[in-house]
C-alpha cells in the first residue's frame, strides 16, 4: 500500500530482496560487467589450471593460473608466450577471459584436456598476411587483441567442441570442420 511522507508524493514500500537485487544489478552495470562475462564468474572455482600445446612451436604448458580468484602473473605470462604469433615471436597479453572459458570448456568435455592450440594471438602483419590468403580472417580479428584463440581437443569430437563452446554462451564461436579447429573469442555472443 503506498505511503506518503509530509510534502511528498506517494511511494512504495519494496522488499530488501527486491532493494538488494537492484542494488546488486546496478552495480553490474556500474562495472561495466556484461552479461556473458558475468555469467563465467560464479562457476569457475577458485583455482584454475590449464593445459596449453602449441602445434607450431612444439611447446606444452600445463599451468595454474589463477589462485583463490586472483590471477597469478608469473603464469599469464608464461600463457602469453605459449600463444605468441610464432611468426614474428611477437607477444601480447591474452585475455584472462578467454583463459577462463577455456578453463570451464575443459571440465565440460569429459576428455584429456590439452587444448592443441592452432593460432593465439596474432600480430597485425600476420593477420593482413593471412587475410590475403583466406576470406575467413577478418580484418579487425579479436586475435589481434589477444582475445581470440582456435584450438581442437584430440579425443574430444569437433562437433562436439564447437556445441560445448556455444553452451557456454561467452562470446564468438566459429567451427572450421575442414582445417580441423573450433574459433573461441571474448567478443559479442555470435557463431558461424
């Protein structure tokens, strides 16, 4: 029922649930935290490990990169030179994000989960290089930022890691069943 206060108009009275909800959704917003990102959060444990092996360069890194929630610099450094464009041996910084969803589509595939990496982050020559090879390379990639990354699981069915990557609802997946890899980036939600 509503009230009113001396010289005010009237207002309703709103649970502390319903207070505390709107609270917590403006606080989203004020921290810029979209939806998809958001969603990564309260599933990810505290402590994270990956397991990394790049196609080209031979490397293998198995890592835990994260610790009680706070990502550990010594390994997203290690990370990043796993995933550097292995054609000019430029290194960027790889988004902890698209770490994460790597993290959560390992414990949804059930397989040994040593993600084979094709391509991490790519520098802006090698992308003009490619795109002029391929229509499939965009010109403004998200591997340019470090926020892209195309992998393929050996005992994992590529058709089955391109549904796993979808589920997780996180930002772009794209299934290239010919050249043998899933695209994942920490882009808009879309997939091709």
């Amino acid at each position: 029922m509503p009230t009113t206060h001396a010289n005010s108009r009237p207002f309703r009275r709103i649970s502390r649930r319903c207070f505390l909800k709107t609270g917590a959704g403006a606080a989203c917003c004020l921290l810029g935290a979209s939806p998809a990102l958001a969603a990564l959060r309260p599933t990810l444990p505290g402590t994270r490990h990956l397991s990394l092996y790049n196609v080209h360069t031979g490397e293998k890194l198995q890592v835990r990169y994260c610790r009680r929630g706070r990502y550990l610099e010594d390994a997203l450094s290690e990370i990043n030179h796993v995933l550097r464009d292995y054609r000019t041996g430029e290194v960027r910084a790889i988004d902890p994000n698209l770490l994460d969803c790597l993290c959560r589509l390992s414990g949804k595939s059930g397989h040994d989960c040593t993600f084979h990496v094709i391509s991490g982050y790519r520098s802006p020559a090698t992308n003009a290089m490619l795109r002029k090879r391929s229509r499939h390379v965009a010109r403004n990639s998200y591997h340019m930022y470090g926020r892209a990354i195309d992998i393929y699981l050996p005992h994992c069915p590529l058709d089955k890691l391109r549904r796993l990557a979808l589920s997780l609802r996180a930002g772009g997946v794209g299934y290239y069943p010919k050249s043998g890899f899933v695209h994942i980036d920490t882009g808009p939600l879309r997939h091709w």
